[in-house]
C-alpha cells in the first residue's frame, strides 16, 4: 500500500507522480497539520500523502468541479464508467468529429464528466485554454481510445478519490494562490507546484517572475511549513530563481523524464527540485491516516 503510487482520474502535463516517494520522504506533517495546495493540478501528491484534513485550490475552476462533484455525489465511479462506454462508443463511431461536438459541448455547459472525457481523449493528454477561457487542446487521433480495460483504469482512479473522501477531511476550491495561502489558521503545511517561471503556459492562466516573487512573499507571510516543487535545470539551461527568489530554502534535487513532446527528439529529462523553509527531521510523518481503507486496485 505504501510503496503504491495512485494516479489521479485527470492528467495534468508535468504531473509528479515519480516525485511522490521523495516529497512524501520530506513532508513534515502530524496529526492536525492542515495540508495546503494552493496549485491542486492533478493532485496527484495530496492525493498519495492522503492528509487527514486538507485544502486543495485551484485556478482551474473545471479541475476544481470535477472534484467536487465527486464529493458531493454527483458524479461516481459508475456514473463515470456508464459515460465513458456511451461517449466512448460514439467517439470510435464518430472519430474527430464526435470529439469536437464534446469540446464544444464542454465549452458551453462545463460539464464534470465532459472535462473528462476530453482530457483522455485529446492531443498528448494536454489541458489548455485560450484568452477566453475556452478548451482548445486537438484531438488526439485515437477513436478506440476508452477500451474496457482503459475505462476500468479511469474508474478505479475515481473510485480511490471517492473513498478518499468518505474518510478525510478535504475541501475543494476555486481561487487565486494568495487567497489560498491566506485563509487557513493554525497548524498547516503547504505544498506548491506553480506553473514553470521562464516557461510559456497556458494551463488556464499566465505565470511570470512577478507571480513567483508574489508567491514567495506569500508563503513567507504565512509562517507556515512549506515545500515547492519547481524546475531546476535542464539540458540547456538553469533555473536562476533557486539562488535569488528561494535562496533561503534547504533544496533536494531530482532528475527525471516528462514524456510531453510531440517527437522524442525534443522530449528531454528535467532536474526538478524540491525546496523547503524547515530543517531536514530525523522523524517525517507523510500523512496522517486516522481509519484503515480498501482502495481498488
């Protein structure tokens, strides 16, 4: 169960699924530490260091939806099944054009289940919006997409989520980071994965060096535990900010390889780093876990 890593039912490019066991190494909870992360994206590390008590935020209003829906039961595991098979049929009959009428039909109701279909059946798995906040990513020429086997994977994903949530205390909302980092009180832990400074994204919203040093002054404002995930260098060049913006933080490296080019000659390895405000400790507890649950495989 431990060694496990569970992938979240929505994709997000740049996704820490291989840096779990390394921030879970070094996140410095106990049992009534609030777990903050002001960037949910996939929520793919909250969702494995499975806090007792934990905010999750966003400025992706479909990503926080889709989570909330399945928190208030509005979407399950066989409500999400039932969907992909119908939507899956039509897509392998329709192909390109039944995948444009759900992108279109996304875009005017904003539909939990439509959010995604289209983000397992688009180009390279991306989430991108343009300035109007319309969801513009291609189709990813895969009409067969959703097999039995691969609608059992996406709702085992939504099953574990809908567990998760039977038993932790988490909350789900739509605001910008500083709102986020603001609201709690006490005892708290914040974990970030901000956009790339330096980098062009259009995730749903820009992320500049303006941003970056807001964030920093917001999280040293808090007071609180934090950890960021951010990028530390690459085959060409260096992230300049880890010795300027967070020169003040412990740093632990780890390089890796994001599969997210369209040709495996532009697809490279990234060293990543982790960045902490708090001392190495001979004693890390990842998570607190106050009743035992059965997650499906």
């Amino acid at each position: 169960m431990d060694g496990k890593i569970f992938v979240p039912p929505i994709k997000i490019q740049g996704i820490k699924t291989k840096l779990v066991p390394l921030i879970k190494q070094n996140v410095s909870l106990s049992p009534g530490t609030l777990w903050v992360e002001p960037f949910m994206g996939s929520g793919v590390v909250g969702f494995n260091v499975r806090p007792g008590c934990a905010l999750f935020a966003d400025i992706n209003p479909h990503i926080i939806n889709f989570y909330n829906a399945i928190k208030s039961g509005g979407i399950n595991s066989d409500i999400v099944r039932a969907f992909l098979q119908d939507n899956g049929r039509m897509l392998e009959e329709g192909g390109e054009k039944f995948y444009y009428h759900v992108r279109e039909r996304f875009n005017d109701t904003h539909s939990p289940l439509d959010f995604l279909f289209l983000n397992r059946s688009c180009f390279n798995g991306m989430i991108r919006f343009n300035r109007e906040h319309k969801f513009n990513v291609p189709f990813g020429h895969k009409p067969h997409r959703f097999s039995k086997a691969y609608i059992t994977k996406i709702t085992n994903q939504v099953k574990y989520v809908e567990d998760c949530l039977k038993i932790y205390d988490w909350e789900f909302i739509c605001q910008p980071f500083s709102d986020t980092i603001a609201m709690p009180e006490g005892d708290m832990f914040i974990y970030c994965d901000p956009p790339y400074s330096g980098r062009h994204n259009d995730y749903y919203d820009s992320w500049d060096e303006r941003s970056e040093l807001e964030l920093c002054r917001c999280l040293q404002e808090s007071e609180a535990r934090f950890m960021l995930s951010i990028w530390d260098c690459n085959k060409y060049r260096e992230n300049g900010s880890i010795n300027t913006v967070w020169n003040f933080c412990r740093k632990i490296s780890h390089e890796h390889f994001y599969h997210v080019g369209a040709k495996e000659a532009n697809r490279h390895s990234m060293t990543e780093a982790l960045l902490m405000n708090y001392p190495a400790a001979t004693s890390i507890t990842a998570g607190h876990q106050p009743s035992p649950v059965t997650f499906p495989a």
